[in-house]
C-alpha cells in the first residue's frame, strides 16, 4: 500500500520532471543558469547532493560490515538499494550539465583511434572515473549480497568487498569536493572540504535511509543516533566554513541542524510522521546547502525549469527504487521480518599465516588486491606519460586520484570471479539461478566490450552539419586568382593539415584522423576539378567543409595550386583489379588536398 | 479505471509532457532568416554596454612578462599586449573591432539588460579586459578534455570541436573572461560573419579572446613560405583591437623580441595587472606611468 502510494507520488513527480529535463536538454544550459559568473547551476547541485545520498548507501551497508557493526539485512539492502537509485540519478546531470552533452566521452582518460588524451590533471576527469567504478562496484557489491544467502562463497567476499568500498567511498567523494576546491573561487576554496562534503553526504544519506525505514513501516535506532551526531558535525563545519569565509544561511542552519534536534523529544521520535519530518527536513537543508554552495554569487536563479529538475529527480528516484523494493521483495525480505540490531554472526575463520603465495588467504584475499595494484601503478604511469598537449606536464599527483579506484576495481573483480563461477556451477541443477547470472554475466562482458569499442574509436569525425549557415558577406567572387592570392588562402587555410608543400603535415594528421591513401597528378585529374571543389566547398569525411569561410571561385584556384603542387614525375601506382574496386568505391577518403602526400 | 484505461491516459499524459517540453522547437520562434543584421546592431549593443560598465579591477605592479617555463615552449616568442591606461578613453572601439574581426554575435536581450555581453573585450572601470593569456592558466588547468590548451608561444587558446561545455574553465577563471554559448548565435538570427576567417561557434561552446590567432597564424604561414628556414616571430602582426585604438592605447606585440613595438612601449613603463591574475603571469598587462 505505502509503495503504492509511492510509486504514484514519483510517476507525478517524475512526468512533469521529464518534461522540465527534455526542455532543458533542447534548449541547453540556458534554461536553468546563469550568468558570465556563475556558470553552474541547479544540476550540479542534485549531482552532489545525489551522489552524497549514493555514497552514504554504501557507508550504512558497506563501512558498518567492514567494521563489524551488526546491521539486519532488510535495512541494509534498502540502504544498498538506494545507492545504486541515488548513483543512477545522480549521474543523469552531469551529462545534461555539458553544453556538447554528445562529447561526453571526451572526458574519459583512454587512448582512442585518434591518439588524443583527456586532461588528466582535470577534476572532472578523476569524477568522471571514479564515480563510473564506484557505480559498478556498488552493483556488484549488491548483486553479491542478493545472492548471498544461495551461496557461502558469495557470503564470505561480502566482507573484504565492504573492505574495499569503504575507502573507494570516501575516495570519490573526496574528489567530488576536490571538483570544488581546486579552484579559484573564493567561496569554494578549503582544505576542509573533502571532510565537510564527506559528512553531508553521510548525513544527507542517513536522512535518506530513515525516510525509507518510514515507509517501510520500521525504525533503526542506530541510525537514528548517527543521524543526531550528523548535525552536530555539520553545525561544526558549518560554523568553521563561517569562520573562514564568513557565509552562512540561515536556513541551511534551520533545516539541516536546528530542526533535527527534534529527535531529542521523545513524542516527535516515537511517530513515524516526526520521524518523516526530521528526515525531509535535514534532506531540504542539505540540498538548499549545495544548492548555495554549486551559486555561491547573486543572482541565483531558480525558476520552473529547476524546480522541474528538482522534481524529475525525487520522482526518478522514488519510481526506481519503488519498483525495485516490490521486483526484489523476496530476496530483501528473505524470512526475516524483524529489523534492528543482529546478533554477530561468527566471523569466518582466517587461517593462520602459512605459505606466502599458495594459502587460501593469499589466492582469494591478497592476490586480488596486489593484482589491482599492480594495475593501477601501470595505469599511472602510462597516464602521466600522456600528456593532452605537448605543452603540458603531467605530474604523479594528476593521476593519483585514479588510483584507488582502479585498485579496487581490479581487485573486487578478481575477488569475485571465483566465488561467482562456484555459485554458477553449483546452481547449474537446477538451472533458474545460474541462468540469471549467466545472463547478467554475459551483459556485463557486452556492455564493457562495447563500450570500450565505442570509446575507442572516439566520435564521429564527419564533420560538422552545422556549417555553412553565415553568408560571406562583401567579396564578390571577381574570378581570377593569381599564384600569390591562392598561395596565401592555401597557406593559411590548407597547410594545418596539408603542408605549405601539399605533403602531409604528417604528426598533426595522424593524431587527428586516419590518413588517407596517397594521390597523384594523375588521381587528381581524374577526380576531376569539380568534384574537389565540391568536397572543399561541402567537405567529405575526414575534411571539413569550408564552404563558409571561402568562396567557390578561391575554392576552384586552390584546386589548380593544388594540381601543382602535385609531382608529376610519380606514377599513379600499380595496382591489381581488387584493392582497384576499393579504390573506387571510397575515392572520398582521400578528398580534395588529403590528397598529395 | 481499468488497465487499457489507465494505460491510454498514461500514454497521452506523457506524450503531452513531451511536446510540451518540445514547445519552442514544434511551434515557438524558429530562425527567421530573412531579418538581417546590420553592424549599427552591433554598435549599440556596443554602446549599450558601455553604459553599463563593470567596476574596474585592482591593479598590482607586474615584471614584464618572460618567456613561458612550460615544457616545449617557444623561447623565442611569446605573445601579448600591453593597454595604456593613460592614452585609453574607453571609447569601445576595441570592442566593435573585436566584435567585427571574431564574429561576436548579439546577445539575447534579456541577457544584455543584466550586463551580459558576448564581447570578448568588456570595459571594466574604463579600461579594456579581456583574457589575459595567463602563462599558469588555471582555465586550462581545469579543462576536462583538453579544449582549453596553451599553444608553444603563450597563446590560451581554445579548441571548439573539442569543447564538451562543462563550463569549468569559466568557473575557474579569476576575472570572469570566459563566455559561454548559452544561445545558438545562428539559429537566434544574433550573429553576422563578418571575417570569414574565424568560425562562428556552436552552441554550448566556451569561448573567449584568442588574441586573434588567425592573423598570427596566417601570418606565420606567409612567412614560412617566403623565408624557409627562417623562424618567425610575429613581426607585423597586430590584433583587431591594436589596430582600431584611435589613441594607439594597445599595443599587441612579442614579449621576448627586443624590436616587437611591444616590447618598445613597455620597457620604460610600470606595468600593472589585476590582482587576481597577477601572480598567474599574465600576457596582457597594463602600463601607467612612467618609469
């Protein structure tokens, strides 16, 4: 029934929202900001604050296993649940936040076909990484504690998986405050902000998790402890952030920690509807905190669209994470239906220290972690040989903030491995539960090959069909150019690619497009003069179009300097009737001046 | 309310939100090709701003520039200007040039009447600024995809194709230089090519004053052809806003080459920057007094 009502409440949320997201993603960044100052705006302040909620997911369910602290499984699937909900949500806004939102992928610091290199030294980028990792770790990490109870093998990585979140969350949340506090912006700047975002992030998590306990009709006390410490911790980076800089909000202060003093009174406590109130009332502080962080300069503007961004977001998540709770009820409520602190099951027994490399610990603990490692010191320093421009000099600390996501995503990879295979060759009987993991397996391996393919060859490297809009104004075309005229729109339009001498600016090319098969005299006179003109005016794959930078009659003279340049003296190459067809059927490759290598 | 009820409303419902949010692009405002600019649109938007002029920056005394310690850079050129404060009257003549020489579209109205202009050089407190071309840009520090880039003779230059718009250099920049596409300047009918030398950037990008890097460019491929083997160091080039100061007040120049006008102008002069990119070696500074 409380789903039901939840669900509905989201889809009415979340209509309306994806009206607010579909204008914003059409009319661009326009519609929710800003000014030449401030160029952020509501979305990234639901990225941080989504992100925050994700992460405090894993703290609740992840850092308490790690630690030992004894949570019952309902409430720690809920808080996992909401994690993997809070990830999804939070990663829609910094893609829709991007101006070119198609050039995403440039942010992603992999070699591609072309040989160009994201800017590792750019916050973004260890966000971007780090966030893509902890998103699939935080899958895993659930999908193993939904199968734990088939499987013992399952059950015992649970808990060196936990070893590994724990840190890898406070890694990226450390980095997404670092996204801030690496700049110049007076009001972003601290040290303290790894540790100030940390804390909202728990705090705004364990907000997040107690309004789930609402709705699901139970309470945790331990929670709601951590949640009163939470204010406090708050007040105190609030007040420091005061000291420092001299803001402060009122109402940030009255949401997020007066309010939650509530919970000392004990009629408020004890019903759910006090209980709701505290929790949306800390939520509500927390966002209006980010939300005057992300625009720390007036004007801040808050209008339909970013209410409708704000909306899209609750419906999104509470839609999800509904028919999630309902799709998964038997696996998360299991045969328990009592909630709050367990009884400690026995910890699994470690065996004493025998042989360094072959005892079960090392193979199935160790070796993981040194494999990841290992990888991510490779990674490392093949990244910072790889700067984005010659011009630039990438040290150790740009790329070390990728390096403990790479570990643990080695690692936790080569943890599972094993205990996956077991539970998929014990479960091959009867067939139902292996199948499903058979299946997500195989997406898995699909989803990374491709994605990794798609990354690999980069965007599209056709040009742009947004070209030839602007008239030329003035310059009738008078005809005539003499050598001098054409040799200088060739110098300056032409040899960045080409070469003053029509060879190839080969270094440049190469690191650009694919270099195209090499024309004669006598290819050119084939193609004929039309023809060239018209991929110069219109371009063809790999060469732009300049049809709005030169007129046809410059177009037609380049033509002609181009045949000039061309050596006569080369015979067209041999070549035999097959690669000949090939020849022919892409003749654009090669194009009006790729052309004279 | 049954299923294929439910269902049939549900489907409208969202159907409706989607058009609903498509609004501007099924029924609203398209491109009106047929109204044309003229450069007088871009004059008053010039005047415009100028009657809305931002407050002017602290300066703080700076060394001449020197050669960038960036690995590959040139040693030998190292380009800037340098704006005389006491010639300069703020007539905004640098701004049209500017406008004209890059293609600066209008901005929308609503825009302009907060003070948010386009123009890559804006009046502050009735001296001209624009990028300053720091030599530690932290702009390009912050760029995720390496759009933002400084080129081997000190130019931060920008690479539009590659420009995801994260908008996080312009976070970043100290002095706010940075102007961002909110707006198709095409499809709103705002921009007018007048060079066609330099594209018109697309929506989303990020984009600022490239200290008119095609005239050095064309200028470097002129030369190159005529002296091969010779290096070039930029003589004779000047920027649009140089070259349109009726009092002679900016001077565009190389910073390493003793016979640059730059470098002439500069050398008897104290040099100033705001205080914000100063310690960020700036390429642009500005001179008062005299030495």
């Amino acid at each position: 029934m409380i789903f039901r009502i939840l669900l509905y409440a989201g889809l009415a949320l979340l209509l309306p929202g994806l009206a607010a997201l579909g204008y914003s993603l059409w009319e661009g960044p326009a519609v929710w900001s800003l000014d030449t100052h401030t160029f952020w705006g509501t979305p990234v302040s639901l990225f941080v604050f989504w992100i925050g909620i994700a992460h405090a997911g894993t703290l609740i369910s992840a850092i308490l296993l790690a630690l030992g602290v004894p949570l019952d499984r309902r409430t720690s699937m809920l808080a996992e649940l909401t994690t993997l909900c809070a990830l999804l949500v939070a990663a829609i806004y910094p893609l829709m936040h991007l101006g070119v939102v198609e050039n995403f992928y440039m942010v992603i610091p992999f070699l591609d076909a072309r040989g160009s290199f994201a800017n590792v030294r750019s916050p973004l980028v260890w966000d971007f990484c780090c966030i893509a990792i902890y998103a699939v770790l935080s899958l895993v990490f659930f999908a193993i504690h939904l199968f734990a109870d088939r499987s013992q093998a399952l059950e015992d990585v649970r808990r060196p998986m936990a070893w590994l979140l724990f840190p890898l969350v406070l890694w990226v949340h450390t980095i997404v405050s670092l996204d801030f506090a690496v700049t110049f912006v007076p009001e972003w700047r601290g040290a303290f902000f790894p540790l100030y975002f940390i804390a909202g992030a728990i705090y705004s998590g364990l907000a997040m998790v107690n309004v789930l306990l609402v709705a699901e009709g139970c309470r945790v006390r331990l929670l709601e402890k951590l949640m009163m410490v939470g204010s406090f911790v708050m007040l105190v980076f609030w007040a420091w952030n005061f000291a420092l800089k001299g803001d402060w909000n009122f109402s940030v202060f009255a949401f997020g920690a007066l309010l939650p003093q509530l919970w000392w009174v004990s009629a408020v406590r004890e019903s759910p509807i006090g209980r709701l109130a505290i929790s949306i009332s800390v939520l509500f502080g927390l966002w209006l905190e980010r939300f005057f962080l992300v625009m720390p300069a007036e004007p801040r503007g808050f209008g339909y669209v970013d209410a409708g961004l704000v909306a899209f977001s609750i419906g999104l998540f509470t839609t999800l994470l509904v028919i999630l709770r309902v799709k998964l009820r038997k696996p998360i409520e299991g045969g328990e239906l009592l909630f709050g602190e367990l009884e400690e099951a026995s910890a699994p027994v470690v065996e004493p220290h025998t042989e360094p490399l072959t005892s079960r610990e090392f193979i199935v603990l160790r070796f993981p972690l040194l494999l990841g490692v290992l990888v991510a010191l490779v990674y490392t320093l093949w990244a910072v040989s790889q700067p984005v421009f010659d011009t630039v000099a990438v040290a150790i600390p740009n790329v070390a903030p990728l390096f403990y996501p790479i570990v643990a995503l080695v690692a936790a990879i080569a943890l599972c491995i094993r205990p996956v295979w077991q539970a998929v060759s014990a479960h091959n009987a009867d067939g139902c539960g292996s199948r499903y993991l058979k299946i997500a397996f195989a997406i898995c391996v699909l989803m990374f090959a491709f994605f990794a393919g798609v990354f690999y060859a980069g965007g599209s490297s056709a040009p742009s069909k947004f070209t030839s809009y602007a008239q030329v104004p003035g310059e009738a075309d008078s005809g005539a150019f003499d050598t001098l005229r054409t040799r200088a729109v060739w110098n300056a339009r032409c040899s960045g690619c080409h070469g003053t001498d029509g060879k190839f600016n080969a270094k440049f090319v190469r690191e650009f497009y694919p270099v195209p098969q090499k024309l004669t005299a006598a290819r050119l006179d084939s193609l004929g003069e039309d023809s060239l003109v018209h991929v110069i005016m219109y371009g063809r794959t790999n060469m732009n179009p300049y049809g709005d930078r030169i007129t046809e009659a410059e177009a037609r003279a380049l033509v002609r300097y181009m045949r000039s340049l061309a050596p006569e003296d080369i015979p067209a190459p041999e070549i035999n009737d097959s690669t000949h067809e090939i020849n022919n059927s892409t003749p654009e490759t090669n194009d009006s001046a790729e052309v004279l290598q | 309310m049954d299923r294929r009820e439910f269902l049939k409303i549900l489907s409208a419902t969202v159907a409706g939100f989607a058009l609903f949010g498509c609004r501007d692009g099924l029924l609203g405002d398209m491109p009106v090709k047929g109204a044309r600019l003229k450069l007088a649109d871009f004059e008053n938007e010039v005047k415009f701003a100028l009657s809305k002029m931002k407050p002017g920056m602290e300066l703080v005394r700076v060394p001449m520039p020197a050669a960038l310690k960036t690995p590959g850079a040139s040693q030998e050129n190292r380009f800037g200007m340098a704006i005389d404060l006491d010639a300069c009257d703020a007539c905004g003549k640098c701004v049209l040039a500017c406008i004209q020489e890059n293609n600066i579209p209008l901005s929308a109205p609503e825009r302009a009447n907060r003070g948010q202009f386009m123009h890559w050089i804006e009046m502050c407190g009735g001296a001209p600024a624009m990028c300053f071309h720091c030599g530690d840009a932290p702009c390009e520090k912050v760029c995720p995809t390496g759009a933002a880039n400084h080129t081997p003779d000190g130019v931060s230059a920008m690479m539009y194709k590659r420009c995801t718009g994260s908008r996080f250099c312009g976070a970043n920049c100290p002095v706010h230089a940075r102007k961002f596409n909110f707006d198709d300047p095409v499809a709103s009918g705002r921009s007018l090519k007048f060079n066609a030398g330099v594209p018109v950037r697309e929506k989303g990008v990020m984009e600022k004053c490239s200290l008119c890097l095609q005239r050095l460019q064309d200028a470097r491929h002129d030369f190159k052809a005529l002296h091969p083997g010779e290096s070039f160091r930029g003589r004779g080039v000047t920027t649009a806003c140089a070259a349109a100061c009726p009092k002679n007040a900016i001077i565009f120049g190389n910073w390493l080459d003793e016979g640059s006008p730059l470098v002439r102008a500069a050398k008897d002069r104290v040099l100033y920057a705001p205080k914000a990119v100063a310690s960020l070696d700036p390429s642009i500074v500005y001179m008062r007094g005299h030495r």
